[in-house]
C-alpha cells in the first residue's frame, strides 16, 4: 500500500455539498479534520495507548484550533 493510499484511508475527506464560498469550503475541511483526529485518540485512549487525561488536553486543544478556525473565517450573521 502506497503512502498516498496509507493516507486517504486514515484520514478520508469528503465533498462538501453546502453553500459554497471559499471560507465555507476551508472551515468543512477543518471541521472533517478535527473530527477524524478526535475519533484517533478516542480509539488510542479506549485502547488503553494514552491516558485519558491526555486525551481530554488533546481535545481540548484540537477544540480550540477549530474554534480559532472558525472565528477566522466564518461570519456571526
């Protein structure tokens, strides 16, 4: 299995099929991103690979890079 292959199946993006405009297309990707990584540590931490603590701060994190995300390019309207 190549390393393209290795990388689509770890971390699959999909279409976006809401209103488009530049800033909504950016914030999806993120959005299927974070989901995709807060799925990864839930399995490492159910798997008993990192603490739940540490799983809880990567979240966190990850939870404050989307919103940042947000605020960056999505209007309040």
């Amino acid at each position: 299995m190549s390393d393209t292959d290795k990388d689509r199946f770890l971390n699959p993006m999909f279409g976006y099929r809401g209103e488009f405009t530049p800033e909504n297309l950016a914030f999806n990707a993120n959005l299927q991103e974070f989901a995709n990584r807060i799925s990864l540590i839930c399995a490492l931490e159910t798997g008993g690979k990192i603490p739940p603590m540490e799983a809880y701060k990567q979240i966190k994190d990850l939870w404050a890079e989307l919103d940042r995300s947000r605020k960056n390019l999505l209007s309040d309207d």
